[in-house]
C-alpha cells in the first residue's frame, strides 16, 4: 500500500502539472530566467494556490482529506483551480508568452472545467485524467519518445488508485478517457 500512496502523491495533478510546465517553457522561452519566471508563475497559479485552499479546506475540516473523495467537496476548490488558471491564462497571454506557454495553460483550464462539470454529476479520477493528459501533451509538445517514455505512468497511477480504493474501475478508466479526450480535441482546434 506504501507504494500506491507515494505514486498518488507524487504524481498528484497539482504536483504533475507542476513539473510538466518547467520544460514547456524551457522549450518556448528565449532565456533561463523567462523560462523560470514563466514556470513559477503558472505553477504558483494553476497548482500551488488551488492546492493551499484544498489544505486550509481540509484543515477547517471541510474537505475530509486532500484527495477529496467526496465528490460535493471538489466543487469549491474546482472553483478556485477555474479561476486561478484563467487568471494565469490572461496574464501569460498579457505578458507575451508565446503560444506554446498559452496552449499549456488553456489545456489546463480545459481539463479543470471538464473534471469540475462531470462531478457534479460523478466522480472520476482526476489522477488518471492527469496522467493520460500528460502523456497527450507530451505528444503534442515532444513528440513520440517522450510520450512512450510517460505511458507507464499511466499504468502506475491507475493501479495505485485502484490498490488505495480511492476509485472504481470504471472511474479511473473514465479519467484516462477524459484525459486523453480533452487534449486532443484542444490540440486539434488551437
């Protein structure tokens, strides 16, 4: 059980997305300094504050812990995510980061708002979403080694969720679904 816990918290979506947006914007960015700024910024918004409200949630004891297994506690900090990541969208946009950056941060946005309408009505694994989601924009963005390099991941993720019972099959399955869905038609339309 050790092992499902640790890959659920170091591959959590915050800490996930976290990490992918520091070679996306090493890859667009014309210095190190632009690239960490860019970085920081869009971790600091789309992961770290979302992620702060989850844990003053869970500390009010209004969130029962910070997986939120209970599908009613994920409407507020969806909230938050949908709108710390639209601010970091504009202000990427506003600042002249370059479309890469800005397709980086509106997948973002795309794959909160679509987890936040399916659960008010289920509950899917936002872990395996994120994972499949980073596989696809490691596609998009690398190319296909580095995809095949993450696909275990997927494997990985989905499997601890299941060891921990934080899902059922078919929610997990439904994430990677979602996950890699999202991207694609986003891909494609931008």
């Amino acid at each position: 059980m050790y092992w499902a816990r640790l890959v659920s918290n170091l591959l959590s979506p915050p800490l996930l997305w976290a990490i992918m947006a520091f070679p996306i914007m090493f890859k667009e960015a014309e210095s190190t300094e632009q690239a960490l700024a860019w970085a920081l910024f869009y971790g600091v918004m789309v992961c770290l504050l979302p992620l702060l409200y989850v844990v003053w949630m869970v500390k009010r004891g209004k969130i029962t812990d910070i997986h939120m297994r209970v599908r009613q506690q994920r409407i507020r900090p969806f909230i938050v995510s949908i709108t710390c990541t639209t601010i970091a969208w504009w202000v990427l946009r506003f600042f002249g980061a370059p479309a890469l950056v800005n397709t980086f941060t509106l997948f973002s946005l795309a794959q909160i708002v679509v987890m936040a309408i399916i659960t008010l009505v289920w509950q899917i694994s936002m872990h395996a979403m994120s994972i499949s989601g980073a596989v696809v924009a490691a596609l998009a963005f690398f190319g296909p080694l580095w995809a095949l390099l993450l696909l275990p991941l997927v494997v990985l993720v989905s499997l601890a969720r299941l060891k921990l019972q934080k899902h059922t099959p078919a929610q997990v399955v439904a994430g990677l679904i979602v996950g890699v869905i999202v991207p694609v038609v986003l891909f494609s339309v931008v």
